[in-house]
C-alpha cells in the first residue's frame, strides 16, 4: 500500500509516514471473512471467556456509586484502586507508584518506542517476534536486529554479539506470540545476568502468562533485575479486548517520562473502563476466572494436536508438517517441508476453507518462509478438526503442485 499523498492534495507526510505499513495479519484476516472459512489465523481470544455478566453488574454498579468521577477526566498514571490491584498480583514487590495504566499494552510499545529510540538507534528483538512489536518500534526509524532463539529461548551468544550498543531488547518469555514456546527458567536466569552484564534494558512483554494450561512459567525477567526493565501486561486475555486496557511497569528512574509521553498521547487511558475493570477484578474474580480459559484453551489445544496426529502423513516428507506443542498461551507455531513457502500454501488452504498466518510477517530480519501461525483458541473442537483436515488436503493439494517443477530442476 502505497502511503504517498495523491496528486493535488495539500498533505505532505512526516518521513516516517513511509515507515508505517498495514499489519499483514489484519490483510488475512480479511479472508477468514468469507462464508465457510474456518480461521486459525487471528490472535483474538475466546469470546466464550468474556465475563459478560460481571461487566454488566460492575456497569451498573460504577454509574449508580460514581458516576460523575467514572466519566470525567481522570488521572494519566490511572486509576488507583486498580493501579493497586495490578502491583499486588504480581510475583515480585512493585509499588504501584511504578504502575501505568495503559490504553491496551500495544500503547505499552508506542511508548517505549517513543521514549527510548532515535533514528538510527539500535533495537533487539527475538526471531520471530511480535509484528504489533515491530510495527511500534519501526516509525521511530530504528535499526531493528534479530536475535536468534531455540526451543529453550533467546540464544545468549547471539545475544552478546549484537548487544552493543542497543538500546534495550524487547522479549516474550511466556506463550510467545507467534511461535507459543516458553522460554525455560534456565535460560531466564542466564539472559538476565547477561543483561545486567551488558547493561542491556529489558522490555518484558507478557500478554499470556495466565494461560498456562499445567504448571505456571518462571518468575519474570523483571523479577530478577526490576531496575533493568520494562514490564508490559494487559487485561485483554484475561477479561476483554474491547475496554482497550493494559499496564506497564517501570522503574521510578525513567517512569516520569514515560508518563509525560502518555500525557502527550491521550492524557489518561478511559476512566470509565479502569474502574469497570477494577469492579469487575475486586473480590479475587481473577483468581475464580482464569482457570476457566485456561481449561477452554487447553481442550482447543489437545484438540487441534490430536487432529494434527491424525491427518498430517508423517510418512511423506514432501506433505508433512512439524509443529510444537505449546505449554499455554493461544497459538502452535508449525513449519512446512523444504521447498515449501507457507504464503503460497495459503491461497490452496483458503480454498479447502481454512485460513492461518504465514510465519514471515513476524521476522525483523530474514524470515523463514517455511513456518506458520496457528491459533486454536477461537475454534471449536469440532471446527479444529475439520479446520485440519482441510489443511492437511491442502499441504497434499500444494505438494502435488511443486512436485513436477521439483523433478524437473533434478
């Protein structure tokens, strides 16, 4: 999509204007639009998990006890009952003092993005990484390095051999969107002494950490070294997308400005919105809550693994596929077999009436064109298998197609 100005309009764009690009996940989703198409492609959550009640009594309660504070202007480090709430369900001392509530976490990133990088500034990031992540930090025209990572995590000798002058490294530990693995306590332990060697900032992005399905993950990033990091959350997964709220937690060297750029940007997250959600989270909701979606998510995710089993003939290697088996969280992240490309398998998949998110839109640097997002959690078991079987055809349909051009270059 082209961002220059048409002809004859009065309009000239910032240079960073040319730097901000649609999200490729929000141009396929467009797709599972269509009539018929089972969608393993968005990051949404259930909506079975929305606590819709609750909202609807904490609606009524908030405007008959304060209904002219809840809808007046209000205070840009947030409301304080729930500023209170967010540091004591946290597993390490916060003040909440330190606590920002945020309009959603993805403002979280703007923020950061804002405060920490100039133009030319380097920025680490995983691989892959979260695209909402990438697309907050490239206006601020920053050099944007990938740091390689296993199954057990970040590399820590790739880490060392680009951290030099980066202005911090922005990681998911738990659940990570895209790829849902989880970086082990061992290798948690070892990034954060090799921060603080460095001197190397930590931004801790944590959207999913309450969704882990049979043992919690680790202590956070934050936990073991709170003055070398930035720590983002959100109320998104584990209540509801729609009131737009989320939190970081900063340390009080650099949270004055961080909340002079939240002034700058809306002056405070929607007042209305912080109390509902303080009303809805008092009396230990959370607590009674959570184990809910993590019970839904879990039976999703059995569900979409046994079909996976099933239908994908790992006794054919040119129409197989690997994938891993995450711990929490809402998506498995897969790879197709050599030779293969997840974009053009997806014009084949949409066909057989099921979409996903090709894995290359959530690599900064170079990309593996092989992998590919699946999320389970807004399909029903019943959709999960069918939604399966439909990519398994597909993967055979696509196979079956590069087979004659891959004989030929033999």
């Amino acid at each position: 999509m082209s961002t220059s100005t048409p002809p004859n309009s009065p309009w000239q764009l910032a240079g960073r204007a040319a730097r901000m690009n649609p999200s490729a996940i929000r141009e396929i989703l467009k797709i599972t639009e269509k009539s018929g198409i089972i969608s393993f492609a968005g990051g949404l959550p259930s909506p079975k998990t929305f606590p819709v009640a609750e909202f609807e009594a904490a609606c009524a309660r908030v405007l008959r006890e304060h209904p002219h504070a809840a809808l007046q202007y209000a205070a840009s480090e947030g409301f304080g009952p729930l500023r209170e709430m967010v540091a004591a369900g946290l597993p390490w001392p916060v003040d909440p003092a330190q606590v920002l509530i945020t309009t959603g976490s993805q403002q979280g990133l703007d923020l950061v993005a804002k405060l920490l990088v100039d133009a030319g500034s380097k920025v680490l990031v995983e691989s892959p990484t979260y695209l909402g992540a990438v697309m907050a930090f490239t206006p601020m025209e920053p050099e944007i390095v990938s740091v390689g990572s296993d199954e057990d995590g970040v590399d820590l000798s790739a880490l060392s051999r680009v951290a030099p002058g980066a202005r911090f490294f922005y990681v998911l530990p738990n659940f990570q969107n895209p790829t849902g693995r989880t970086m082990t306590e061992a290798r948690r332990a070892a990034l954060s002494a090799e921060a603080a060697r460095l001197g190397l900032p930590l931004i801790e992005d944590n959207p999913y950490g309450d969704l882990w399905f049979d043992t919690p993950p680790p202590m956070p990033l934050t936990a073991r070294n709170p003055e070398g990091c930035i720590y983002l959350g959100s109320f998104s997964k584990v209540l509801a997308p729609g009131v737009r709220l989320g939190f970081l937690v900063a340390p009080p060297s650099i949270y004055p400005k961080l909340l002079q750029a939240k002034q700058a940007a809306d002056l405070h997250s929607p007042g209305f919105n912080q109390r509902l959600i303080a009303e809805v989270m008092k009396d230990g909701f959370l607590q009674r809550h959570v184990p809910t979606i993590r019970a839904l998510y879990k039976t999703q995710r059995d569900a979409m693994l046994g079909a996976l089993t099933r239908e994908i003939p790992g006794s054919d290697p040119a129409a197989t596929l690997t994938w891993n088996i995450p711990a929490g969280g809402m998506f498995l992240w897969a790879r197709l077999p050599a030779g293969m490309s997840a974009a053009d398998l997806l014009p084949h998949a949409v066909k057989q009436g099921v979409a996903f998110v090709p894995g290359a839109p959530f690599y900064a640097g170079e990309a593996d064109m092989r992998t590919l997002r699946l999320s389970f959690v807004t399909a029903s078991v019943e959709e999960i298998e069918r939604g399966v079987a439909a990519l398994a055809r597909a993967i055979r349909v696509y196979a079956s197609a590069l087979a004659p051009s891959q004989s030929g270059k033999q």
